[in-house]
C-alpha cells in the first residue's frame, strides 16, 4: 500500500471525505478507485460511488481476494442506501466470510452490520435478532458499537419494549460518542426525539387521543382489549390474533370496536364492509356468515352478540374496549412508514419490503401521489419514490414486520 492510499484511508476513517480525495482523486487504479467511490458514498453520491467500486472490483486481480471483498461490503452498502435490494444476500455474507478468513475482521463486522440493516429494511426482525445475536464486538470500534446499539433500539422499538429501546440508545449514544462522528450522533438524536413524539392514536367512544410509544406499551399491558389497525389484530395483556390475512373480518372488528359500547346495525356494516349502499340478501346472508367466523376467532378475547338491529362486542370481564390506529388513515400505512425515512424508494423495493405485490403498490402509490403526500423522481426503470416525514409523528409502528427469510 503506497503512501497516499494510506493516507486516503485514514481520512476516511476520521470522516475527511475532501481531504481523502486530495490523495486518490486523480488516480485510476484499483485501490484508488475504491476510496473515491467510498468518499462519494459518504458524499451523497450513490450511482457515482458504485460505478466507481465496481470498477475497483474488476480491477482487482483473481489473488486479490481481499480486496475484491472489500469492495463487495462496500457496493453492499452503497445499495442498501440507494433501497436496491436486488442484490443477492448470499455475495455479502460470502464476503464477510472471506475477509474474516483473511483476519480482516473490522470489515467482516462491518459486512454483517450490512446484512442486519437490510434485514430491518425488509421487516423481517427475527432475522435481525439472530443478525445482533451472532454479531462478535470483541475490540470493535466505537462506531460498530454505536449501529449494533441503534439495530437492538429498532428491533426493541418495533416490538414495543421501549424500555429495552432505551437502554440500547444509551449504549448507542455512549459509542457514538466515542467514536466521534457527528452523522451517526445525529442518526441517534434523532431516535431519541421520536420516542416523545406520538406513534399512533387511540379511538374510543367517539374521541381521538395521540400516544407515544411508551403510552401504547401501557396500553397492550393494561388488559383493555385493543383492536390494532396498525398490525391488523386483536390484543390484550394475554395474547393476539391476527387478522391480516382476514381484511374483511379486520374490518368488521374496527367497525363494532369503533362502536363500544354500542351496537352496529346491519346496514352500516354491510355498507362499510362490502362498500355497497344497496344491500341485498346475498349482502346479507354473507354478512351472517363472516359475522360467525369472527366470533370463533374472538373467543378467547370477547364475545360477538346479536342486538335488535345489528351486533354487539362484549369483551370478557367487562374490559375496555379501543382501537389503536395509525398516525394516519388509509391502507398505505407501511409505506407512509417506509418512505418516511427521507430516501428514494423504487416500486420493487417498497414491495419486497412490505410483501405486497408490486402492482398493489402501484396502485398505493398512485393514490399517494394524486393526494400529495409523496412525489416520484425519475422516469421507467430509474423511477424512485420519495415523500416527506409526517409531521408531528414517529412512523416506527407503521414499518412491516415480516416473517424471517434470507
């Protein structure tokens, strides 16, 4: 390694993006296009920085393993930050692999750090426990401490154990701190300031209350029965039921959760479920059969009965009874949540991470959009998605969770 390539890499390390192009921005070999690429990375310069790191991979020889590793981790990176997820996962991990192989442990490190951020990207936070789980910190430097105390503050923060959130952003801070490096200080500033901004609201007879994380934590553990718009459930202090896979039979529960301790005649449930303002028999005989499978679903929680005019929920023990809803309404919460983040998003990506089908969000987007609340860049294939974050709001709760996979 020559002198300037040293150098380069040390002003990279200390966050000098400038001072490392005065070294290597004139070059054109491998190594040298490998720190310009890094540098624009840090810059804001994503589609520059992986042109310039394959390059550097190509460039580098069949003996070069090490080398050609390194540049995966960081066109790896450069993707997760453009939401390219296109990327196979298994070229990253073989990478870290081979540079842990090598003794090069900081970048294996930093390879799976990688690999957890795009699991929490894509919702599946199973994988992102066992991610944290296997992570080694064995002389890490602060800053590997700092994102893998920011990665467990999410997971427990999307999980609503806020008080397992705080004591991993105390850890974050303290790193962060050590390490110096004022963007990933204020990553976690940030953090902290959604934890006292509200999450969701709750609806309960005919009134709106906005609460913060820590409030619906309360709320799940309180034993009220909490009908979830944001997950699409039922809950108490006991268990859950989900019913995201049941829409009609969500629907229906909003609907007379909405009402306690009223009823909901008949007409207005047909009308609001099935979306037509002329009910037949047909509406009505179907009305009576998906009105029995939500009873059956409901049962460990709350009784479903008959009343002059329509139906009535009784929850057991004479228990409250709220509904817990987004920040906003509508059936584009997850990606309200997703795009919030202030980063352009393609169609492909915002539909691998919800697990929607892209067509669906096509549709979603295209709603969005005629509303005003999210605005597309680019044209065909280098169309991305981009809105504001809500305002007054944190979007944790409104992220996917998805079920683990690679």
């Amino acid at each position: 390694m020559d002198s300037l390539i040293a150098a380069a890499g040390r002003a990279l390390t200390a966050g000098d993006v400038l001072g490392a192009l005065k070294h290597v921005g004139w070059r054109e070999d491998p190594a040298a296009l490998a720190l310009r690429g890094i540098a624009m990375a840090q810059l804001g310069d994503y589609p520059r920085a992986r042109e310039l790191l394959k390059r550097a991979a190509r460039g580098f020889g069949p003996r070069e393993r090490l080398a050609r590793a390194r540049c995966v981790v960081a066109e790896a990176e450069v993707a997760l930050a453009l939401r390219d997820f296109a990327p196979a996962p298994q070229r990253l991990e073989d990478a870290a692999q081979a540079l842990a192989a090598r003794g090069d442990r900081a970048n294996a490190r930093h390879a799976q750090l990688i690999a957890l951020r795009r699991h929490l990207l894509l919702g599946r936070l199973d994988a992102a426990r066992a991610a944290v789980d296997a992570l080694d910190l064995t002389d890490a430097p602060a800053a590997h401490h700092a994102l893998a105390a920011l990665a467990a503050t999410e997971i427990a923060l999307r999980s609503l154990r806020t008080h397992d959130a705080r004591l991993a952003l105390q850890r974050a801070w303290a790193a962060a701190t050590r390490a110096g490096i004022p963007a990933l200080s204020a990553e976690i500033a940030q953090v902290q300031a959604s934890l006292q901004r509200p999450a969701a609201r709750i609806l309960h007879a005919g009134h709106e209350q906005p609460v913060t994380l820590d409030e619906v934590e309360a709320l799940l553990a309180s034993g009220t029965l909490v009908v979830d718009a944001l997950r699409h459930a039922v809950r108490d202090a006991h268990g859950a039921t989900s019913l995201a896979r049941r829409p009609v039979l969500f629907a229906l529960l909003r609907a007379l959760a909405a009402a306690w301790p009223g009823d909901v005649d008949r007409s207005t449930l047909i009308a609001r479920v099935f979306r037509t303002r002329h009910p037949d028999e047909t509406h009505r005989a179907r009305l009576r059969v998906e009105i029995g499978r939500l009873r059956r679903l409901l049962a460990p929680f709350a009784d479903l009965t008959a009343s002059t005019h329509g139906f009535q929920l009784s929850p057991h023990g004479a228990r409250n009874v709220v509904v817990l809803a987004p920040p906003v309404d509508g059936e584009q919460g997850a990606l309200h949540g997703l795009l919030a983040d202030g980063m352009a998003w393609s169609t492909s990506a915002l539909a691998l991470a919800t697990g929607d089908s892209q067509r669906s969000v096509q549709r979603a987007l295209a709603d969005m959009e005629a509303a005003g609340q999210v605005r597309a860049i680019g044209r065909a294939r280098a169309r991305r998605w981009v809105a504001q974050p809500l305002t007054g709001f944190t979007t944790i709760l409104l992220l996917p969770a998805l079920p683990s996979s690679a």
